[in-house]
C-alpha cells in the first residue's frame, strides 16, 4: 500500500522561500500513469490544486500559480518536492500531496507570519 508523508518547516516568516517535500513509501514515484498532486487547505476554505509531476517527469502546474512555485522530484529518494518562490501570509494553509491512485498523505501545516 503506498503510503504518503509531508515534511516542511512548519513556520516561516513572509517572503521567504518554501520548501516542502513528499516521501513515497510502498511505491514508486516512476510507476507508469501515476500523478503526485500538491494541495492545499486554507483554513476556512476549500482545496486547492497547485501542480503535480507525472511518472514521466513532466510538472503541471495552477495556472493561477505557475509563476510561484515548482515541482521538482528526486527518484533516488522517491520524493516529490514542492518549492514556492515567496511566501505571505496567504499561504497559511494545510498542504498535501496525493497520487492518482487516491492516497493522501497526513498533511503538513504551513503558517507564514512576521
């Protein structure tokens, strides 16, 4: 059973960078047709979808985001990470990341304060 787990600063004070990063367990992040998605929570408010890296290596991205964040993977690791450029207090939120397969991971809280 693939199991997902988020790892991030928890913290972070506003324009700073973010970096969060995803470890697969009891599978492959190369497996063929498999999507790992970034999202987030907001508190109050709904999901939302950032990006995700195919099996292939191929990111998509939120339009809304693109020009804010990148995906990037390490498959030695089977690691997904999640890299957003600055942050502001906007970005407050609970951040998964699921595979298309419908695993989630626990999620990590992200609060961006001065």
């Amino acid at each position: 059973q693939v199991q997902l787990q988020e790892s991030g600063p928890g913290l972070l004070k506003p324009s700073h960078p973010l970096s969060l990063t995803c470890t697969v367990s009891g599978g492959s992040i190369t497996t063929n047709n498999f999507y790992w998605s970034w999202i987030r929570q907001p508190p109050g408010k709904g999901l939302e979808w950032m990006g995700a890296m195919a099996y292939s290596g191929n990111t998509y991205y939120s339009p809304s985001l693109e020009s804010l964040i990148s995906i990037s993977r390490d498959t030695s690791k089977n690691q997904v990470t999640l890299q957003l450029i600055s942050v502001t207090p906007e970005d407050t939120a609970v951040y998964y990341c699921a595979d298309t397969g419908g695993s989630w991971g626990q999620g990590t809280q992200v609060t961006v304060s001065s």
